[in-house]
C-alpha cells in the first residue's frame, strides 16, 4: 500500500518520525514503564518535559527574554476570549483587522464579551473578478485609542496569508494557528502570538501563548483562572492539569523541526511545496485560485475545479489515490490542501500528479 497523504486542514498530519515514536513510547515513557499520560505532571520528569519544550520553542522562533511562554488549554477559539478578558479591561477598546472566517470568528467572541461599541473592525480584504487580495491600510492615530490590534496573518478557509508586518501605534496581536513556524517572524513585532497546536505543533486541545511582559500590566476584565495570562505565568502554565500528552507531542514536534534543520530550512520547503502546486494551478485551464498571487497561503492552498459538477469526483478519485481531505470548508466550498510543516514534498508532488491524470482523464 502506497504512503496515505492527508491534506486535513486541522487537526491535521503530525511528522511521521514523531508519530513512530510516540507509538513505542506509549505504555513506556522515559524508562518509568508507563504512558506520560499517566505521569503526574509535577513529577521532576514532566518537569525537565516542558523546561525542554519551551527552550526549544524559544530558540526556534528566536523569542526574546522580556516574554513569556505559555501552553495552555482551549485552542486558539479559547484564546480570542482569553484576549479580551486579559486586555481590554472596563474601558478599553481594541480594533480587529477581518481577511477571513477565523477573524470574523474573534470579532464575533470579542463584541460578545466586550459589547460592539468596544470593538472596531477594519475589512482588509478586496475582491476584484472574484479574486480575493489584501489592502492594508495605514494606521494612525493616538497610543491610548486602542488597547490593541488584532489580526489573523494566515485564514485556512480561505487560503489567504498576509506576509508583510503590521504597522500601528498599538501592541499587535496575532492569531498565528495555522501558520506558527512555517516561516520566520520577528516575535519583536508582537505583543502577543496564540496558536491553537492542531495544525503545526500537535494535537488539537492544547494552545501556545508567547506574551510580552508589558501586556501583562494592561487591565483585564473577570475571568477564568485557567485562561488568565497573568496566573499562567505565576505557576508555569500549571494552575492546573495541562493537557499533558498534547504537550508531549508538541515537545517532540518541536525537536523533530530542530533536526530538519530549524524553521529556516522548514520555511525554505514549505516555500518549494507551495511554489509548485500554485504553478500547476495557474497552468492549467481545468483549476482556479481565487486568491491573489501575493496574497496566497503557502499553508493553506484552496482551489476550484473549473466544472464543479466534478467536485465528489475529483474528492472519490483522490482518495482511491491515498490523498484524503482535499474538501473545501463548507462555507466556501471547492478544494483546499492543506500543506503544513508535517507534509513532506513527495506529498504534494503526489497530489500534483494525480491533479494532471484526473484533468486529462475528465477532459
């Protein structure tokens, strides 16, 4: 049987070195002869655990000192609560840049919390001939208008990835779930980074929070303790039981992307992966991208058979081929790829072959 390619946009594929091994350690971690899901995670052996984790999260994203880092529960629809009740406080107000589903989905919890007249929204997408691009706007204005500004630099749904840096007067905040060492950034750019894990770090359930330390003398509303920033940072993302096996993962995760030879190297294939399938895309007469070439996901690749009476066709024949959830989101339908760190090239290379024989085999 041929290798099975998944294209699940989340949760999605884990690096198939970290799967094997979590397998052979799963009734035998650390030589104490049970699973680390049954290890207390105060013992001094889940402890060393996450001290490596984060050494190893913070020297592959080259996180500075003066912020923190955090795992923690709820995935990244916990955070856009976690935010608002951290930051905004009685009286602040914050502005919410929209581009797609996911950051229409942290306006919507943010007013829900907040009420609409604490939060302002600023639509950066433009649609032209059914192509969707990104215009950002400048921002100008006074440090105190906003507590922060919000924006989602990579939306799965829709397949756009904003690329270049946010410039304001206020801290930025960054949902990167979908996107999170896929490439370099600059954590200096950001007050706050989030990521639900279930896309290029682990399993879903459990979320990575970088935070600077300034943002933590902000004023927060009432919440719950397991969500609060400032009490995560006091017991070491510990108040209490984190998901532990989750942890587990991201750990050997991040370990796995050190021996590839650290995001850089991961950024330069990731870059080859995508470079290839939206070369084929805009070949061919039979697909379309409705995204805007500088505006493409390089994670997140969606695209449209020309004649979408042959969508369960095209999804039936691939699966037949071992490449499996290639379905678009149902609120913008046609097909997506979803092609995170784990996806190793031979894997689009495969979905590219198979997209040409199922073209000429239709036309």
């Amino acid at each position: 049987m041929s290798a099975t390619y998944n294209f699940c946009a989340g949760p999605a594929m884990l690096p198939a070195a970290v799967m094997q091994k979590a397998q052979e350690e799963l009734l035998d971690w650390n030589g104490l002869g049970v699973s680390v899901m049954e290890v207390s995670h105060r013992s001094k052996e889940f402890i060393a655990l996450t001290e490596q984790a984060e050494a190893d999260l913070r020297g592959l994203m080259n996180i500075p000192d003066n912020y923190h880092v955090l795992f923690m529960h709820g995935g990244g629809r916990g955070q856009f609560s976690a935010v608002v009740n951290n930051f905004l406080g009685n009286d602040g107000r914050a502005l919410y840049l929209t581009d797609g589903s996911w950051s229409n989905a942290a306006v919507e919890e943010a007013k829900k919390l907040a009420g609409d007249d604490k939060i302002d929204t600023v639509n950066i997408v433009k649609k032209e001939n059914g192509i969707n691009s990104i215009e950002i706007p400048k921002f100008t204005g006074s440090v105190e208008d906003y507590r922060y500004l919000h924006y989602c630099p990579n939306e799965t749904v829709d397949g756009i990835e904003i690329f270049e840096s946010i410039e304001c007067p206020w801290p930025v905040i960054a949902d990167m779930s979908s996107n999170i060492m896929s490439r370099e950034i600059d954590v200096n750019q950001f007050g706050l980074i989030y990521a639900g894990a279930q896309k290029n770090i682990g399993p879903s359930g459990l979320s990575i929070v970088i935070v600077r330390d300034d943002m933590l003398t902000l004023p927060a509303l009432p919440q719950s303790s397991i969500m609060d920033y400032r009490l995560a940072v006091k017991h070491g993302s510990m108040y209490n039981t984190p998901p532990t096996f989750a942890w587990y993962l991201a750990a050997e995760v991040f370990a796995w992307l050190k021996a590839q030879g650290g995001i850089s190297a991961m950024a330069a294939i990731n870059k080859q992966k995508a470079d290839a399938l939206y070369q084929y895309l805009d070949s061919s007469n039979f697909y379309l991208s409705k995204v805007e070439r500088e505006n493409r996901s390089q994670m997140n690749v969606t695209f449209y058979l020309q004649d979408e009476s042959l969508n369960q066709q095209f999804l039936e024949a691939a699966k037949q081929c071992n490449l499996v959830a290639l379905k678009g989101h149902r609120s913008v339908g046609g097909m997506r790829a979803s092609i995170y760190n784990a996806m190793p090239l031979c894997g689009v290379e495969a979905l590219i072959k198979f997209m040409q024989d199922f073209e000429r085999s239709v036309v």
